[in-house]
C-alpha cells in the first residue's frame, strides 16, 4: 500500500506568541494540524529538543546578538534567542495540539555543535534522524508537511523529504514564517517549488 504521512513541524509552545522565539501567526495553525490528521495513515511530529548550552544560542557567545551569523564548526550558523530546551514548557508542544494520534516523535537539535532544522539530517547532513528509514517501514510514498517555520524548519524538512526520494508536498495554510527579512517567506517557498515540491492548501485534502 501506498501510505500517506503528515509530519507536523515544530509545533511547540516557543514558536508561537509568548514564546522565546515566537513565529508570528504561530499558535494559527494548530487547528488545521488537528484538522489535517484524520486523513493520515502515519502522523510524525518533530520538537526541538537543544540542550542549554547549544551553540546556536547567542547567549552562549559572549557579545553576540540573535540574528548575527557565526561559524559553528564548520557551517555558518545563525543566532537565535534561547528556544526549545528540551524538559521545559518551551520546548512542549502547544496545549491545543492533538497529539493522541502521533505515530512518531523525532526530536532534533539535540547536539549542542550544530543545529538541525530538517526533520531527517542535521544542518551539516552528518546525522541522520532515522526518519526516512521510519516513513519507508511504514510504507510511505506521499509525505505531507505543515508547521513552523515555513522558511527554515519547514523549508528544510521538505528539501530532504524530496532528496529522500518522496513525494513531498507543503500545507501552506498550515504554516507561518519566521520573516527575519521581509520576502523570506515567499523565497522559502519558491525554492521549495523549485525542488520539486508541491505547495498546497489544506481544502485540498481529502477531497
Ligand atoms: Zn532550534
């Protein structure tokens, strides 16, 4: 059989309003990740999950600011505000989400020398999250994905699922973006189609 999977992006209490990191319009598309899931055979959720002292904090580099870059072993590497630190509230997904569905839970960023924002490497596409070994097991083909945020962790999960070889298609309705520079969004989204993958709205599934 041909199994369809929705891999829900980040979907934790940082990344929306309140947050330490907070996506605007985040907490806006719970909804359609609950709304989404009865339509699918396999639900996997990603968290970030860091370690306090990572590297991508800037408040772990004397003098620098979130938003500056920096060289983190080898791969440049933006700053962020302390986020997603595994076993606080931050770090849990927002209340509101269902996750009495979920298949699977891949928890990424987990090693302080270099983020991840995909769901299936990390930046440097060293390490393998084990995902794609998953979605094939369970018999995936079609990998759907929705979340936060659209030009980074979304962005990156949907390059790799296609590199994987699925067929990968974005809910954009379903996601928002971080828009450190006005067009980010919208550029996110052109080199995903680029890549060959699709963008959809959330009508049109199950239809
Ligand atoms: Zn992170």
């Amino acid at each position: 059989m041909r199994a369809k999977a929705l891999l829900l992006i980040d979907l934790q209490n940082d990344f929306c309003p309140g947050g330490s990191l907070a996506v605007p319009g985040g907490d806006e598309v719970i909804e359609v990740a609950n709304r989404m899931q009865q339509h699918f055979d396999v639900i996997v959720a990603t968290q970030d999950w860091h370690p306090a002292d990572h590297g991508a904090f800037a408040a772990n580099h004397e003098g620098k600011n979130p938003g500056e870059f920096i060289d983190l072993h080898g791969l440049e590497q933006i700053l962020w505000p302390v986020h997603g630190v595994r076993d606080t509230p931050g770090a849990d997904f927002v209340k509101e989400l269902d996750t009495s569905k979920l298949t699977h839970v891949i928890r990424k960023g987990t090693d302080p020398q270099v983020d991840s924002y995909s769901a299936f490497y990390d930046n440097g596409h060293r390490k393998s999250t084990g995902l794609s070994d998953f979605l094939r097991q369970q018999g995936v083909h079609d990998v759907y994905i929705l979340g936060l945020a659209t030009d980074y962790c979304v962005k990156y999960s949907a390059l790799d699922a296609r590199r994987e070889g699925f067929s990968t298609y974005v809910i954009e309705d379903g996601c928002r973006a971080v828009e450190l520079k006005a067009g980010d969004a919208q550029a996110a989204i052109e080199e995903m189609r680029h890549s060959g993958v699709a963008i959809i709205h959330s009508g049109q599934i199950g239809l």
